[in-house]
C-alpha cells in the first residue's frame, strides 16, 4: 500500500474509499447502499446501517466493495440492477 494512501486517510468510517484518491464521506456512502439496494421503503433504514456499521471489524482504510459485501451478507441485502426490478430467489 503506497504511504500517502494510509497517511492521509480519514479515521475509522468517517468515509469509504473508491480508489486510493477518492472517498464517500459516510453519509454519502449511506444514501448511496439505500439506493442501489432499492432500501428506501424500509423504515428507520438510515439508523439501522448506521448501527450496523459499529460493528464493522476491518480496518481503515475501509474500501467500498469491502462494506458494501460484509453489509450485505450481514444484514441479507442485494445489489438492485438499475434497469431490471429486484427479482425473486428460484
């Protein structure tokens, strides 16, 4: 990992990495899991990531596809495709 990476992070999950260079601060990362997992009818959602995000194990710097997979497997989310509707499990 190049030193500039870690040394200029932000601590804990006050924000999510794209790349080496570019972030999502946790709020705009929270609104961007609602969206493409299609989340925004389900009631008190904002709180219930944010609770669940406490209890992320890894260490900063934490990348997107990181959270977005431990979120999903641990709260049972998927991925919404942006074309198609949210299709039912065979």
């Amino acid at each position: 990992m190049r030193d500039d990476y870690a040394i200029n992070q932000v601590g804990g999950l006050a924000c999510v990495y794209l790349s080496t260079t570019e972030h999502f601060q946790l709020d705009c990362f929270i609104s961007q899991y609602i969206q493409t997992r299609n989340l925004r009818l389900i009631a008190d959602i904002n709180n219930l990531l944010r609770s669940t995000l406490e209890g992320y194990p890894g260490k900063p710097p934490v990348m997107v596809n990181e959270l977005n997979a431990w979120i999903d497997k641990t709260l049972g989310y998927r991925a919404a495709h942006p074309d198609f509707g949210q299709l039912d499990d065979v």
